[in-house]
C-alpha cells in the first residue's frame, strides 16, 4: 500500500474516533461537558486524531508492502490511543524523576 493511501485511510479511522468521542459528549449534559467546540485545545484533539493517525499509518506503510486497508484503517485508529498513553508516560515519569531530584536535594 502506498503511503499516501495509508494516510488518507489512517486520518479517516482517527476521524471517526474523534467524532465518537465528540457524539459521547452528547450525552453528557451542558454544565457536566469540560470541552466544546469554542475550546482550542479540544479543536487541537479533534483535529490531532485524524493527523496522528494518517501519520502512524503512513510510517507503517513502507514497512509492510502487503498492508490492506483495514490494517491501516486500525493503526489509524490506535494511533490516538497509543499517543495519549506515551504522553501520560512520560509526564508519570518526568513527576518521579522530579521527586527524586528534590529528594536528593533535601538529603545534602
């Protein structure tokens, strides 16, 4: 599969998340929802899913000649996911990296 292809197929799997997590919002109600569409940084997400996604199929492509798109339509998919879990591991590990610094200043 062509990386571009993968791309377009990956950005349309991280679309379809995106727009997933914005119908659950639907049953959230006004004053419970943290994020609507006014807000940046959700306007980021929404539009970061489709983006991430493309571009972890894209990379993915060359690599496996033989891809169908519904492997890249998962890679897109998972691409969101897997972004927030790096993201949330690297902030976890940065904060225990911190305490150790401010333990070891406190020990001297």
């Amino acid at each position: 599969m062509h990386p571009f292809v993968a791309f377009l197929v990956g950005a349309g799997a991280g679309l379809a998340i995106s727009i997933l997590d914005y119908a659950a919002l639907a049953n959230v109600p006004k004053r419970e929802r943290r994020v609507s569409f006014s807000d940046p940084a959700y306007l980021c997400k929404f539009f970061g899913h489709p983006v991430i996604g493309g571009f972890l199929a894209a990379i993915v492509a060359p690599s496996r000649p033989a891809m169908t798109a519904l492997e890249a339509g998962f890679v897109g998919a998972a691409a969101p996911m897997l972004w927030r879990v790096i993201v949330r591991s690297a902030v976890a590990i940065a904060r225990a990296n911190l305490k150790d610094l401010s333990e070891m200043d406190k020990a001297e």
